[in-house]
C-alpha cells in the first residue's frame, strides 16, 4: 500500500462541495455518500473518466492511478500504488517531466505494443513541483484518426454553409466580378483593391447603377472579413421609424410588437465583419447622429437595452448625391462625413467608359441567357452599335435591363439584333443613318428612306393602329398599305 503520500484538498474546495451537497438535498436529491463525501466523489469521478490518468509525486512515484488504466495494464491499484512508474508503465516519462517541470502534450508513447497520445503536466505548489499528471488522451492511432475525421468533417461543413450563406446574401462577387479596360474603371478598381485589407471607412460615390454594390461586395472579400457575410442595408428604403430598430436592434419588450427574445441590429450582426450603407444620402439626421456614436465609441446600444455591447465593425457608405454639398446645406453632420470618408472611391458612369460597353454587353448576355436558359450567342454589329452611341442615364443596371428584354424578343435567332432594343435606343443609329443619307446617294434614294423611316416611326407610335399612321402621316390608309408593301414593313 502506498503510505504518506496524498493530494491535499483545500478547505476552499471543501466549502464549495459542502455548499454542493446543500443544494443537492434541499431539491430533495441524493447527495453523494461516504465517511469524506468530497474524497468519495472525487474517487469516484477519477476511476470513471473515460482517460486514464495517473498521479506522481515529485520522485516519481505513483501516488494515485485509476481503475481503467489498472485494468489496461494488467495490475491493481493497490500493487500499483507506492511503486515508481518507470515499474509500472513503459516507456513513461513521468519522472523527467516531475524534474524539468516542462508539460508535455500530444505526445506518441508506446504501451504494450500501441502507440497511443499522452499528456503530461507538472503540478506546482507555492512555485516548487510537488508531483504530475498523466493522461492517455487517444489510446490508438485509429481512435486518434476517427476523432482527426470528425472534425475535418465539420470543417468542411462550416466551410460549406459559409458559401452557401454568401451566395444566399449575394456576397460571392470579387474584384474578377468587375468588367472593364478603361481607365477610369481600373483606377476605381485599383484604389479598391490596394485598400481592401485596411481597417478604414469607405465612401463609394457614384450615379445610380454604376455598381457601388458590386464593389462593396468586392472589397469585403478581399478582406480578412470575407470568411464573415457582408451586412446590407439600404437606408433610403426603411421608413425612418423602423431604421433604428434595423440598425441597432432591440430587447424584448422594447416596443408593442416587439419579437419574444428581441432582435439584434444590422451592426451587432456584422461584427468581425463589413456592413455596407448603400445610400447614406438619405439618412436622417437623428439616426447620423447615432452612427457617429458608434463609429467613435465602436459600441451599439438596442432600443431598450441597459447596457451597450461591443462590436468590430468595418463601415463601407456609398451615396449617389453630393455629400459635400449636403454637409454645406446642413443636411449631412459634417464630422459623421469625415468619419465615413476616409477612403473616397469614384465609380464612373457608363457614358464615361464607352469602351467597356461592348465588353459589358457580351458578359451580360452571356450571363443573363444562362440564367433564362436561352441559347443566344452573340450581339449583331448593328445591335452593338446602337448600344454604343446611347448615354445610359441608368448606368450599368440599365444596360443589364435592356439585354434582359432583348433576350426575351428573341424568337428562332441566336443573335440579339437592332429590333430587339427599344426605339429610343435604336434611334441613335437611326439618325447617325439620316446624316449620312444627307451626304450620300440620289435624291430619289433619300427621300425613300426617309419616308420608310417616317412610316416605321409612326407605325411604332400608334402600336401599329395603322388607321392612326395613315392619319399623322396624311395619306390614306390603301396608300399606307402599298408603301408598306414597296419598303417590305411588316407589323
């Protein structure tokens, strides 16, 4: 039997145990029985804990060694007891860890032909080593390697609930996602890139449609955020008396009608990660006020809540108004616009990258036909032509409706054609045609098409009422119908 060596237990843990019991017995429950409760527990929970363990002292001999490590090496607890552990287990190295006072974890230690992972820590009292610890975390390789699958398992689900939480908030675009070779796009992109991985605020400025979105989104996952959703909203588009409860959130009970459990607020949600303000124009005052506190105070307080919680949170603001403008009308707190525009990025409007239209047009179409399942391959030159000389007042969204509704006109053709685009589009070519025909051809040819054009427009005006047409053009309708004939118009 191994005599004068114990663990000692504090009167502190006693008086917690003790506490333990009382509470066990007023709810009516069995406490746990024995001549010293506290050391019958701890007896107990040491013999069935699923590792082995064993106890050294500072020699190294083994002062306590539970059951199923016993059973494992073929001796009881009391032969065990009292003898140095270089007799009992193999290749120990419980006695040097007792002398170098170094832990040893994770580490491959052979016992009766199976290599199993140990722990080894030294126990420390008052600075001095009065003894050490050993567990048997993996008692084989194969439980090691089960334990190593499951969690590269879950590993892999993480990763891919992740991209499935990104594509369901739009979150998958990347700087690969902006198309374009002009100069103005690619300084954009640029500046974009080169501050993506910074902790600073970004104001993105630029006309409706010009893809401010396209790059937050961008930005985000450049970022060390991008394994985070990036967080949207768009503060013109929530009705000014629910935008603090969206931003901020709120407690239960906040208000009549507030959810059971409370809600957090965009801010908490993106905390680690990116929240993007899309039009931050339309803000009001009130709530620019309550955006400054947490930019500055990096804290968020819900509607209701007692006390504030932290948060990390990246800001990237984008507006199609003139902020500057706003802050010199009162109508934008000037230290909130100097918060959020720390790093300012222009995105041009379409009409100042015209070369990029064709290579928009294309990616569009390309994309959009995928989407639809259409089988349209290519745009005519005449098509692209127009799409050209157009100034796009709607930027780059406008662009994408116009293929989405040429695609839709599209019949047997794998080709989108100048007749699939709205008049006011192809008019544009339609009058670079007519100063040209000023320049060249008879008089005969040019008056003929000229009077083709006028019918086709006119018919077009009146949705091919023909009776209309013959009207405005002030011709009869047997007239209209032979020069219809003569120019092969079909309605």
């Amino acid at each position: 039997m191994y005599s004068g060596r114990c663990l000692l237990i504090s009167n502190n843990i006693k008086e917690k145990y003790l506490a333990f019991n009382r509470l066990y017995e007023k709810k009516g429950w069995k406490p746990f029985e024995g001549k010293d409760s506290l050391l019958s527990l701890y007896q107990y929970i040491f013999d069935n804990v699923y590792n082995w363990v064993v106890v050294v002292d500072a020699q190294g001999y083994i002062a306590m060694v539970n059951k199923p490590y016993c059973e494992f090496l073929g001796i009881s607890q009391e032969e065990a007891i009292g003898k140095h552990v270089t007799e009992i287990i193999e290749n120990t190295r419980m006695h040097i860890v007792v002398k170098t006072g170094n832990r040893e974890i994770g580490d491959i230690q052979k016992i009766k032909g199976n290599n199993m992972i140990a722990d080894r820590i030294p126990i420390f009292q008052e600075g001095k080593i009065i003894g050490a610890v050993g567990t048997v975390i993996f008692k084989d390789m194969l439980e090691l390697d089960a334990y190593v699958s499951k969690i590269m398992k879950m590993e892999s689900q993480i990763a891919y609930y992740k991209e499935e939480l990104k594509k369901v908030t739009g979150g998958n675009y990347t700087f690969k996602s902006i198309v374009g070779n002009s100069g103005k796009i690619q300084i954009a992109k640029g500046l974009a890139q080169k501050v993506s991985d910074s902790k600073s605020n970004i104001l993105l400025l630029g006309e409706s449609g010009t893809g401010k979105e396209l790059f937050a989104h961008a930005i985000h996952n450049a970022s060390k955020r991008g394994d985070y959703p990036l967080v949207k909203i768009n503060c013109g588009a929530i009705p000014s008396e629910l935008l603090e409860s969206e931003l901020f959130g709120y407690e239960q009970g906040a208000f009549t009608g507030a959810k059971k459990g409370g809600k957090p607020g965009k801010f908490e949600m993106a905390n680690k990660s990116t929240i993007f303000l899309d039009e931050i124009g339309d803000l009001p005052l009130n709530m620019q006020v309550k955006i400054l506190r947490v930019i500055q105070e990096r804290e968020v307080e819900k509607i209701g809540g007692l006390k504030p919680t932290s948060i990390d949170v990246r800001i990237i603001a984008a507006t199609n108004r003139d902020l500057s403008d706003m802050v010199k009308k009162k109508l934008f707190r000037e230290d909130l616009y100097y918060r959020l525009n720390v790093v300012n990025i222009q995105i041009p409007p379409l009409r100042e990258r015209k070369d990029d239209i064709p290579l928009l047009a294309n990616y569009l179409m390309k994309k959009l036909a995928k989407e639809m399942k259409f089988h349209v391959t290519s745009i005519s030159p005449k098509a692209m032509d127009a799409l050209v000389r157009y100034n796009w007042p709607g930027n780059i969204r406008e662009l994408a409706n116009i293929i989405e509704r040429a695609i839709n006109f599209i019949d047997k053709e794998a080709t989108i054609l100048i007749d699939h685009l709205p008049y006011y589009i192809r008019k544009e070519v339609a009058n670079n045609s007519e100063e040209k025909s000023e320049k060249l051809g008879s008089l005969k040819e040019i008056i003929e098409d000229v009077e083709k054009k006028s019918i086709v427009r006119t018919l077009e005006e009146t949705d091919n009422n023909k009776y209309k047409a013959a009207k405005l053009l002030g011709i009869s309708r047997t007239s209209l119908y032979e020069k219809m004939k003569r120019y092969d118009i079909e309605v």
